[in-house]
C-alpha cells in the first residue's frame, strides 16, 4: 500500500462545505466564548481608544475597566442565573443522552478517532514496539489479557491446557481468517503461528528486532498435529508464558507476505488477520484502518474479542507530536481520546477537564512502575552510601509533591499483581532518615568518594518533577551537590546504556512504559542483572555481554548481582502460587535492604484517561493502557453512542 | 553586474560544503545515534541489536567514509540517501514536503509585507501622534512575543472556549478553503513578527525621506499629502526594504519549523523535528543542506535585486 492523504469520511460536494454550518456549539461555549471576546475587546478598547490629538489629554487605561467590571457586576446575577440554567439544561441533555444510550443498547459502526504522539519505526510486529497501536488493531495474536482479572482470555486460540510444566497446548477458533490482502484472506492456521514465533529469535539477531528476548527465549519448539492445534514446548517451565503470549509483539503473520517482502514487514502492512487492516497511511502520520471483513467468531474471550456486532466500523490514528494541539483536537471533538506521554493523562488535567462538554474522565488503579537506577559501578563497593541515599530521599514527601497526594510506595513488583510488599512493609524497608543518612555518608567517606558531587539525567519528556524533587531532597539533607543535566530522548537513551565505567551519571529515574502484563520481568527485570540491571552496570560473570567487560569490573558488582539473579530465576519456575510469592516477597526485601542499585520511587495511585462521552464499554484502568495486552485497542465491544 | 553574479554563484558550492561539513561534525557529536533511539527507547538494551543496527545503517564506518560517500551521493547524483530511521528515501520526502513548507513561506511573507509596510508608513506619516506609538507598541510586541507561544493560544483557547480548532488537520488542495485556513494562520502568526520589524524599517526609512529636500519641493509645489507620500516617500524608502525581506526568507524557514509542529503540517519543519528526536542524521544534514541552499539563492537574489532597485549600488 503506498502512502496517500487520508480519505475522509464524507462526500466532497456535501460533507466538505456543510461541516462549516454542521458543527453544533453550545449555549454554555457561546457564553464563555463571548464574555472572553467581550474581555479581550474590552482591553483593547482601554488601550487602543484615544484621539490622535496630543493636545487632549488621554483617558486613563484604567478606568475603562472598572466601568466594564461594573456593568459586568450589574449583569451577574442574570447571568449567573442563566449559565446556572445553561448548565443545569447541559447536565439534563447529557443525562437524557446517556439515557437513551442506554435504552437502545449497544450500537454498530461509526469510526474511533484516536492520536498519538510518536510516529512508529516499521510495521513488523516481530521487530517494532514502538508505536506499536497498528499491531494491536491489525493483528490476531493467541490470547489477550486482562491486568484487573489477571487471567489470560483468547483472541486467536479458543481453549487451552498445560499437560505437563513444559508444554501448553492450544486449540484455534474455527474460521479464522487472514484479511484479505494478506495471503488472498486464507485461513490462519497452526502452521502460521509456528511461522510467526520462529522468526522472533532471527528478526531480534538479524534484524535488530526490539522485541525483549524474555518473550521468545523460553519458547523451545512448537508442534502442530493438524491446522487447529498449536502446541507450545518450553526450554524452562516458565510461570508467565501465558500472559506473555498476549504480548501485541507475539503477532500472527502470514509467512507469504512475510517472505515476499524480504523476509520482514518493516514497509508492509496488512499481513494479519485483526479486527481491523489498514485503509491508509498519510505523509502526515494519519493512518486510517477499516473493519477486515473476514475478522474470525469468537466463542471466549467474553466479548472483548467479537465478530458479531456491536463494534466499531473503523479507526483513525493521527500522529499529534504537539501536546496542546492534541487537546485542541480533542476537545474540538476531533479525537476521541486524549493520550498523555505514557498513555494517561495526570491528574490536574483530569481534573480541569472534567465537567466540560462532552468529555469523560476514567479512572482507575494504576500498575505503573518507576525506579531510580544508580549506575553499579560506581556504587558497588560503598553499601553505607548506597544505604545513605535511600535515606535521604524523602519517599512520603515524593508522593505528596509529584503526585500530589495521590501516590503509594513502589516496588519491584507492578503495585496491582498480588506478589507486591504491602504499602507498611515497603515503608518499613524503604526509610526517610535524614540524620541515619548524613551519619552514613560521613562513615563511609562519601564527600571524599564523590569530590564532584553526584550528576542525575533530566530527562525533558518525562518525570521532570520527580528528578527534582529527588535532586533537591538529596542535596538538603547529605549536603551534596547534584548537577541536573536536561537531555532528550537520543541523549537519554545513550547515556542510561553506556557502558560500565562510561556512564556520565550517579542515578538517574526510568521510567516503565510498558507495564502491563508480566509481574516478573516488566518491573523486576529493572533490577535483574541479566535485564536492565546489567545496563546500569549491574554485571554478573554469566551475563551475555560479560566477555566485552574486564573480569576485575565485573567482579566488583557480581557477589551483589548473583543473588538476586538467583531468586529471579527460582521465581521465574515456580508454578505453586504461594511459593512463588515467598520468593518474589524475599526477592523484593533483598533489593529493598541491600540497596543495590534500582530503587522503587512512588508512583501514582491512580490514573485517568479522557475520552469522548460518545465512547462506549471502554476498558477501564489498568487495563486502559494501550500496551503489552489488552489495551483499549483490542477492546472490540467498545461501541459510540452516536453511530 | 555578471561577474559578480558568477563569483557568487561560484561560492556557493563553497560555502554549502563548508555548511555539510559543520553539520555532519555537529551532528556526531551530540550523544545518541539512530541506533540508540531504535534500540533503547523501547528499553531492550541489548548490545548485539545496537551492532545490527549501525551496521546495517553504516554508523560504524569511518566518519571520513561516511562523510564523503554521502557527499558523493549528493554531489554526483543528487541524492541525499535513505533516513536512518524512517527508511525513507530522502529526495522522495523532500519532493512530498517542501512544497507544503514553502507555502507557508510564500503566505507569510505575503502577510508580512501586508502587516509591516501599511503599519510603517502610518507610523512614519503620524510620527509622534499617539497612532504612531499604538502602533510601535504593536510592531513591538510584535517582535517580542514569541511565536510558538502565540501559536499555542491560538491552538488551545478556541478549543477550550467553543469547542473548535481554528486549524484543522492537514489536508491538501483539493479542499481550498481548509487549506488556507490549515496555512493561513501559522503564516500570519510568523508574519507577526517580520511584519514588526518591517514596519520599523519603512518607518524610519520613509522619516528619512520625508525630511529630505525632495519631499520639501513637492509639498512646496502644492501636491497633495497623500501624492507626495505615494510618489516621492514610499518609492525611495523601499530600497531598505528589500535587504530586511531576504532576511525574512530565512527567518519564515525557521519559525515554520516551530509552526509545523504545533499546527501539525508536514512539511520540512515537522520532520525535522521528529528526526532530530530520532538521530536521524541523515535527514537533519539534507534538511539543514536544502535549506542553506535555499538561504544563499534567496540572498544572492536580493542582493542582484538591490543594485536593480537603486542604480548607485555597483558590484
């Protein structure tokens, strides 16, 4: 498909000139509008009337206003009354529309405006995912699922067992189907899937895919018995398989798309066999998808995934890199939903949103995940200090300042999987003490370890308070000097994965993006030396890259990394529910008490997402976000009440 | 007259080579790389997918090899080569995007005149009436208030107020009257500040003429104020003019980059934007090459359109 303007929705000769008289604006917006146009003609009365004549003397600026503040004052009651009546008459139209939504059910068609706000790298689910929106809509993927229930539903797969600890047998929903453009609209079968996680492990060595290798790597071989029947086999038992293959990266390719384009779908698009396929993709990032009409039944998966009506006919996606454009759009109507930097929006824009026209505030738990990384090397060999700076950072007053009031104590473990501490254990192991901290850094020679003073990333598009705030609370109470150093993404990226003993920074926040699915490698593998921790520079001598670093630098940071992969590892196999969480719990107090080198930072409570009010059935948080799994795109009972 | 324009032509290219090669050397040694932004952002920090990556994009060339093979490219084929993160071939999105960038160009060059002279000339014929401080003040605050700041209000207040976009999203010709307004108002809110200081000059290029002894004979010959102004004040003290609108050309390239972005226009600016963010090298240095290009034509143009307009100017 080659890239075109998008087509619109309506017929040039009608739809084009009457959207200039269709639009319907209402009385409490004409009202606000006018009395800020009647303001601002106002000022410019005060400062542009005047004579040209210098001999009069110029009536003073200021007493126009106060007579426009009076006659304002005069008028106020009427017009207190008559917005208070507007309002009311909105409140009463909003009730009687939601109202009639609801008794005429759900409804068909019409086309979710969305927009996001970076443009993706590839359309090849096995290497990109980042802007990844499109394989959530165009892609089946063998099952979805849901962080409230924390259960696994089935998208592609209709049922499924585990007959033994390294095998997990899948049996395919009847009738399904490629889109047409992809391999003439065949159908899908086992074979396909085999297809489509073969190649995982070659796009990631070849083609450097982004895909976390923790996705693919416990996957030992497949068999497929006939065209509905997937088995899974396993190199390790691995405890999180399942909710990992609802990963939007563990797609369902069709392999003669996949081999005519070279063997990858970085162009292409169109090779699956989601709810949707792609209509079109803009010079200006506005993709436009269509209902593929050959999407599969669904006998599970209660309603998320559906065939039958009610859904939504089509989608459109503009790239919005400008954040006040973004709001403009939505607030204009020409969004249905408002994306914030990680997918929310905070909540002193939730809150100012709320109550205008035609907006809906959802809100929910969040499962975010933030940790501020030290850089290993640099602090392996001083326990007091490490100790010292945990101590410093007041955790209380973080929650209290960047999420104002609204925030619970992270820790290694998403906040909303049953493994996590409890909130009074966290706060036990993760301590406020200025005057343990300062005594700390003076035993253990801190001024003399760091002459210079410690450097943290600021990072410019995320958790700017947060950096500050933890800079501040770290000069005030060890007396030490933090250099901010502002960066952009390039920049940020670069200098997190330098290698050890190149890193320019003392700590820095990271922020998780991805949070959604997986207890045990989306917040822990910040932590594990063969995940993240291993490039903030906590090294073990099994770690991959270990033959690329000296074995003296390595030393320095395994006896505290080895442990902690250990527990990983032992947590990772343990399929009993109760001994799983005694590992992870003795995972998470051995990361909190040796200080070494991630630690948690609070996160907010909540999170909010604003949509249109004419959006219908949407998930709510945290299964809102549109990441790992089951986000709002893959929702297909939502519906829009003025289809 | 010719041999100037040669030599000037003939600098160019000297110049333009001189521009690449700051450009590539600027570009290296900012941190991060293409390969790190495809690598890391999605926070998969592996060291073999930063190798596939900058091999396959050549980052771990020689910087001379790279530098001249994409020099080479340039000059011998007029190719800029593929984007290191959009895999797009570069000529081919220059063609897409550059007309877009040059209309808002074009307009708000046309609102900077409309703005700058009428407002000088006023200025210049009210000197020292409250009229002309008005609108000093506005030429001004013109020049103060940045435009992306501007930009934002326009974007933001109107949605909030009424529920309405004063610049929808883009869209191409074959909806007219959308299409003026996608590009009328960024251009009109760069115009805003050019147009501050056009109005500057004219006004004290026409208070210059206006005190000369041409102007006294004419008003002594009994011609009315407003030939006198039209005839014998506006023409001589357009001269200035036409260095300060070369000047603009270059300007309006830069504020239309801010404007692409908040008003989401894919033109040259947006892009660049974006690649910036991305280490895209690759579409930074032909960007940066295009628009140098575009600047030395533009300002050789008015400087051949100088010596035209006033025959005292030789070269």
């Amino acid at each position: 498909m080659t890239a075109s303007y998008r087509k619109k929705g309506y017929e040039m000769a009608e739809g084009y000139w009457g959207k200039y008289w269709r639009r319907r604006v209402s009385r409490r917006r004409i009202l606000a509008g006018s009395a800020a146009a009647a303001a601002g003609a106002a000022g410019l009365v005060a400062v542009g009337c005047g004579d040209d004549d210098d001999d009069e003397e110029p009536e003073p600026a200021a007493t126009a206003a106060p007579t426009e503040a009076a006659a304002a004052t005069e008028a106020a009651p009427d017009e207190a009354a008559t917005e208070a009546a507007t309002e009311a008459a909105a409140t009463e139209a909003a009730t009687e529309a939601a109202t009639q939504a609801a008794a005429t059910g759900p409804r068909s068609g019409g086309t979710f405006k969305a927009q996001r706000a970076f443009a993706e790298t590839g359309y090849d689910p096995a290497i990109t995912i980042t802007g990844y929106q499109w394989a959530a809509v165009t892609y089946n993927h063998l099952l979805g699922y849901s962080l409230i229930e924390d259960e696994a539903w089935g998208d592609a797969a209709q049922s499924w067992e585990q007959p033994d600890p390294f095998t997990i047998v899948f049996n395919l929903e009847p009738n399904l189907r490629f889109n047409p453009e992809a391999a003439g609209g065949r159908p899908i079968t086992s074979q396909d899937i085999a297809y489509s996680y073969a190649r995982l492990p070659a796009a990631f060595t070849n083609l450097a895919s982004e895909v976390n290798p923790m996705q693919f790597s416990f996957m030992a071989g497949f068999d497929t018995p006939d065209e509905s029947t997937f088995a899974l086999n396993m190199a390790y038992p691995w405890v999180s398989a399942i909710p990992t293959l609802a990963s939007t990266s563990l797609a369902i390719v069709a392999p003669e798309v996949v081999e005519a384009n070279g063997g990858n779908l970085t162009d292409t698009v169109n090779a699956g066999g989601g709810a949707y396929m792609f209509e079109s993709r803009g010079l200006d990032g506005f993709n436009s998808y269509v209902r593929n009409p050959n999407y599969a039944g669904h006998t599970t998966a209660r309603g998320r995934f559906t065939k039958d009506p009610p859904y939504i006919d089509g989608w459109e996606d503009a790239l919005i890199t400008d954040s006040a454009t973004a709001e403009a759009r939505f607030l204009a109507g020409d969004s249905d939903i408002l994306t914030g930097v990680v997918g929310g929006i905070d909540a002193i824009k939730a809150e100012e949103l709320r109550g205008q026209d035609g907006v809906n505030i959802i809100t929910g738990p969040t499962n975010t995940h933030l940790v501020m990384a030290l850089d290993a090397l640099k602090w392996a060999r001083f326990p007091q200090l490490r100790e010292a700076l945990s101590h410093s950072i007041d955790w209380d007053g973080y929650i209290d300042i960047v999420h104002d009031g609204d925030g619970i104590r992270g820790a290694p473990v998403g906040p909303r999987f049953p493994q996590v501490l409890s909130q009074d254990e966290i706060r036990q192991l993760q301590q406020f003490d200025p005057e343990r901290a300062r005594q700390l850094w003076e035993q253990g020679g801190g001024d003399q370890v760091f002459p210079d003073g410690l450097t943290t990333l600021l990072a410019t598009f995320a958790n700017t308070r947060g950096t500050e705030f933890i800079s501040q609370s770290i000069e005030e109470n060890l007396g030490v000097e933090v250099t901010m150093m502002p960066v952009d993404l390039a920049t940020y990226v670069s200098s997190l994965t330098a290698p050890p003993g190149s890193k320019i920074w003392h700590f820095a926040l990271v922020t998780e993006n991805t949070l959604s699915t997986i207890p045990d490698y989306n917040a822990l593998t910040h932590y594990v030396p063969l995940g993240y921790g291993g490039a903030f520079g906590l090294f073990i001598h099994e770690h991959p890259q270990a033959p690329l670093i000296p074995p003296e630098v390595i030393d320095i940071t395994h006896d505290i990394g080895k442990p902690i992969q250990d527990l990983y590892n032992a947590q990772s196999v343990t399929h009993d529910p109760e001994q799983r969480t005694a590992l992870l719990h003795q995972l998470q107090r051995l990361l909190f008490t040796q200080f070494c080198c991630t630690f948690p930072v609070p996160v907010e409570a909540t999170e909010q997402h604003a949509l249109r009010t004419r959006v219908q059935n949407a998930p709510l948080p945290p299964d809102f976000r549109d990441n790992g799994s089951m986000g709002y795109r893959r929702a297909q009972n939502m519906w829009l009440s003025d289809a | 007259m010719q041999a100037y324009i040669i030599r000037r032509l003939l600098l160019v290219p000297f110049t333009l080579v001189l521009i690449s090669i700051i450009v590539f050397i600027f570009m290296r040694a900012v941190p991060g790389d293409a390969a790190d932004v495809r690598c890391g952002a999605a926070g998969n920090f592996d060291q073999q997918c930063f190798d596939v990556v900058r091999e396959e994009l050549g980052l771990n060339e020689n910087k001379f090899n790279q530098y001249f093979k994409w020099l080479g490219d340039i000059v011998l084929r007029g190719d800029f080569g593929y984007s290191l993160s959009q895999r797009a071939h570069i000529n081919e999105e220059i063609g897409k995007r550059i007309w877009n960038t040059a209309q808002i160009g074009l307009l708000s060059i046309a609102f900077t005149l409309l703005i700058g002279i009428p407002v000088g000339m006023v200025s210049a014929v009210r000197s020292g009436k409250p009229s002309d401080y008005i609108l000093r003040f506005l030429a001004v605050m013109g020049l103060s208030v940045p435009s992306f700041w501007i930009a934002t209000l326009v974007v933001i207040f109107p949605a909030v107020w009424w529920g309405v976009r004063v610049a929808p999203d883009w869209v191409g010709w074959e909806e007219p009257l959308t299409h003026l307004q996608i590009l009328a108002i960024p251009a009109f809110i760069i115009a805003l500040a050019g147009g501050g200081t056009i109005a500057r000059i004219v006004r004290s290029s026409m208070l210059e003429v206006l005190r000369s002894d041409q102007v006294r004979t004419a008003r002594a010959k009994g011609l009315r104020e407003s030939a006198v102004v039209s005839r014998h004040v506006f023409r001589p003290s357009m001269i200035a003019l036409f260095t300060i609108i070369g000047l603009q050309f270059s300007l309006v390239l830069g504020g239309s980059v801010i404007m692409e972005s908040i008003f989401n226009i894919p033109g040259m600016g947006l892009w660049v934007i974006s690649a910036v963010g991305e280490r895209d090298f690759m579409i930074i240095q032909a960007v940066v090459v295009v628009f140098a290009t575009w600047f030395l034509l533009i300002t050789l143009l008015v400087d051949i359109a100088y010596a035209w307009v006033d025959p005292r100017i030789r070269y």
